[in-house]
C-alpha cells in the first residue's frame, strides 16, 4: 500500500487548559480530498496550522509525505501549498508577489508565462500593477490563489476557508483549481464552511467540534 501523503495520529491540541482539538485521525493519499466542517472555535484552523507545521500538538503525531511537518524545510514548502491568512509584502505589486512565488519555487525563465496565464485565471489581469493595501479583500484571497498557478505540482494543499471574501464567480474558479489539482495528484485538506464548495472538491468529510462524531480517516486508503 502507498504510504499516504498526509496521515495524523491521535491528535490532540491544548491551550493552556482548554481542550481545542481533538484526539483526530485521517489519512489522505495522492489525489484524494478530505473538507474539514465544524463551527467557528471547533479547531479547524489549528488542525491546518498543525498540518502545515506552524504548531505542533500536545498529543499524537502528524506525517506529511513521510516526514514531520517542519514550515522552515525547502523539501515541505516544495511539496506543500498553504493558504489561509492574507500575508503580503506591502510594497510588492500583484505581479511581483507572484514572480517573488514563482522564482521561489525554481520557476526561472518560464515564470512569465506562468504568472501571465495566473493573473487571467483568477481575473487579476487588471490588477497587477496594484500593491496589496489598494485591493479589496475578494482580490488579496484571489492572488494568495494564483500562487497554486505559478508553482509546481504541490503534493498537499492545505486550504483554511479559502472560500471568504469571494463572490459567486470567483469560488467557482476556486472550486475548478482545487479540482485541477487533485487531478495533478495533490492530496487537499480543506477546512471549510461552505457545503457547496466541500461538496464540489472533496470525497470525504472529517466534523470536529463538541458536537462532532468521533472523527474518522479519510480518503484514499
């Protein structure tokens, strides 16, 4: 059996003494997508910090392609696509926040086109010139979602309610993408509030939360 690219064990989280995690387990092989429901507080977003290895649990252990996850690591960030809170440059354009991504990610002299093909994708194309502070709040989640577009193949997406902030459209785009990368074979874990969008891009759900069942693995194992 293939080892999975993201397996969590017995994963508990505290906050001094309040319990906001867990114990949790799931699995997710290549290409499959597991949505993470539950209500605000019910510790969706630390299961994707501790995912993406920006805190670490009180309780259990967590594996991404094998290894703990560590943000710091060259081999995670290029194996792992993160997006949940809108972190920019504040003196970098649309355009150069993506070229800055791009490069980042070995890129070189194709970055251009990768970037140009972005920017039309999630209807940024008039916008590039603009730096993060002058764009709506709909438009800062749409180009934290073009760095999908202009980096290779992530082998994990970890996405923290990318839905918010975008219109009817532009969570259609986001759905398509999220599906495109499955089918490149990126494992997604999305925590979500959003039925329709969880419906539209994974296979499983995981509920958490003080009126969740117990929690139980995902797809793909």
């Amino acid at each position: 059996m293939a080892e999975p690219v993201l397996a969590v064990d017995g994963v508990v989280r505290r906050y001094g003494s309040r319990h906001v995690l867990g114990p949790i387990d799931l699995r997710l092989a290549a290409g499959a997508g597991v949505a993470v429901r539950g209500p605000n507080g019910a510790g969706k977003s630390t299961l994707v910090r501790i995912v993406a290895g920006r805190e670490s649990p009180d309780e259990g252990k967590v594996l991404v392609c094998g290894r703990p996850p560590r943000e710091v690591d060259l081999a995670f960030r290029r194996d792992v696509f993160v997006l949940d809170e809108a972190v920019f440059y504040p003196d970098l354009t649309v355009r150069e926040h993506l070229e800055l991504v791009a490069v980042g990610h070995g890129a070189g002299r194709g970055a251009a086109g990768l970037i140009d093909r972005a920017l039309e994708r999630c209807r940024l194309t008039g916008h590039t010139a603009l730096t993060p502070g002058r764009l709506s709040k709909g438009l800062q989640q749409l180009t934290l979602i073009a760095g999908l577009l202009v980096r290779p193949p992530a082998r994990l997406a970890i996405l923290d309610e990318p839905e918010r902030h975008l219109d009817a459209d532009a969570r259609a785009t986001l759905a398509t993408l999220v599906e495109e990368a499955r089918e490149e074979g990126a494992a997604v874990l999305l925590a979500t509030h959003s039925d329709e969008l969880a419906d539209q891009t994974c296979d499983s759900r995981v509920a958490i939360g003080d009126s969740a069942p117990a929690p139980h693995d995902g797809a793909g194992t």
